[in-house]
C-alpha cells in the first residue's frame, strides 16, 4: 500500500510547481436514526447526533 502511495505521490507532484498543504474534511450527514453501517458500529455514535443537532440548530438560524 505504501509503494502504490508513493507512486501516486509521484505521478502528481512536478518539479519547478510550488505546493502547499491542504486538508479535506468529509462529513457524512444523516437524518436522525439513520446511520452507515460498517463492520464495527452497532449503532449511530452519541457525538454523531450531537453534530447534527448543532448543525440543524445552525441551520434554523
């Protein structure tokens, strides 16, 4: 995995191009008792509601 890593790395990096560091945040936003299912929840996270409690408090706003 980490050889296909930095493969990748090198095919989209060039010499002579500055670059800087930047991050990409993915949230995943359900509705309240729905939830994606992986191999290790049982259930929908506490902080996953809280999240989007705020986020629909922010939205009435």
């Amino acid at each position: 995995m980490t050889k296909a890593g930095v493969q990748a790395v090198d095919r989209v990096f060039r010499t002579g191009f500055k670059y800087a560091k930047a991050e990409v945040l993915l949230l995943i936003l359900c509705q309240k008792g729905e939830f994606t299912h992986d191999l290790l929840s049982i259930s929908q996270s506490v902080a996953t509601g809280k999240v989007t409690d705020v986020l629909d408090s922010v939205k009435e706003r």
